[in-house]
C-alpha cells in the first residue's frame, strides 16, 4: 500500500459487507455515470479554491488541499489500474512535482486519471468487473467492489475539503447528485 493509497478501516468493513450482500455486477452505465459526476465534482472543488491555496493545510499534520485531491485522484486511478488492468504497467499521469504547486497541472492530472479510469470502465466486461482480486495486500473481492469503495473514498475525501475551501472564504461548489 502506498502512502498516498489506503482505504479506511471503515471502508474495508463495507468491502465484507459489500461482497456477502451481492455478488451481482450493476450495470456499467451506473458505474460510468458515477465516475462522471465523482470527476465534475472533483474539477469543481479544485477550481474553486484560490491558486495560491494549493499548499494549504488547516492544521499541521495533515495534507495540503492540493494533497487531498492527489491522494483522491491517485488512489483512483490505482484502483482502476489493479482491479481492470492487472499486470499491465501504469501511464504516467502527471509529475507531483508540478501538480501539488500548480492548479493547472492539478486539473490535468486529475483529469488525466479520471479519463483513463472511466475508459477503462467503459471497456470492462462483466467477467472483468467480477474478477474477485486482492488489491494492497487486502482481502480479494470484486472488482466493481473496489470500484464502488474507491467511489466512497472520493465522496469521503472530498467532504474533507469543505473546510480548505472555508477558511479561504470560498463557500464549497454543490456536489452534484442524481436527486
């Protein structure tokens, strides 16, 4: 597991849950259109917080509001890469370097991972979203379950956020819902 990849305790409770309450795979369009609105939510809070706020973090100890949407985006994209795409080397997406200093390079990775993410669930067959795989020495399960926890984290993590955006007097954009 990486520093910047890790699910919460939490999280892992529901991947228990998730796989004994259904093994059944949703549609691919559900999953897409939830990737969608994760990444036009994401590129809104992003944009909304000033440039110069990149770097900023209400406490020490804790990531810059840059760093919340690396560690968003780049545990997206691994989930991605490991449950749709085993063994096959990972794109280079961005250089963090320029991302945690720079909105537009931040923009474009995240777009980056976001794109690659939803084609790789664009092009994944059921048999592919039902590939039962363990992902950072965690207990196998389903990949549309990873898909599904990954989903959680960014809804999660984005929330985490609100208060970034606060204290630089900047009220949060609305997060799109269906509803």
């Amino acid at each position: 597991m990486t520093a910047r990849s890790s699910i919460s305790l939490a999280a892992l409770i529901l991947v228990g849950a998730a796989g004994t309450l259904s093994a059944q795979v949703p549609d691919r369009a559900r999953l897409v259109a939830a990737w969608t609105r994760d990444s036009a939510n994401v590129m809104h809070y992003i944009e909304a917080m000033p440039d110069s706020a990149l770097e900023f973090h209400p406490t020490p100890g804790v990531r810059t509001f840059a760093g919340q949407f690396d560690h968003i985006v780049t545990t997206n994209f691994e989930v991605a890469a490991q449950a749709l795409a085993p063994g096959k080397p990972m794109p280079e997406l961005g250089d963090s370097a320029a991302y945690l200093h720079s909105k537009a390079a931040l923009r474009g990775y995240a777009a980056a991972t976001f794109d690659y993410m939803l084609s790789l669930v664009r092009k994944a067959t059921p048999a592919q979203l039902a590939k039962t795989l363990p992902i950072w020495k965690q207990p196998p399960q389903q990949a549309w379950v990873w898909l599904e926890l990954s989903h959680e984290h960014t809804v999660w993590t984005l929330g985490q956020t609100v208060p970034y955006l606060r204290l630089h007097g900047v009220t949060p954009p609305d997060y799109s819902i269906p509803f």
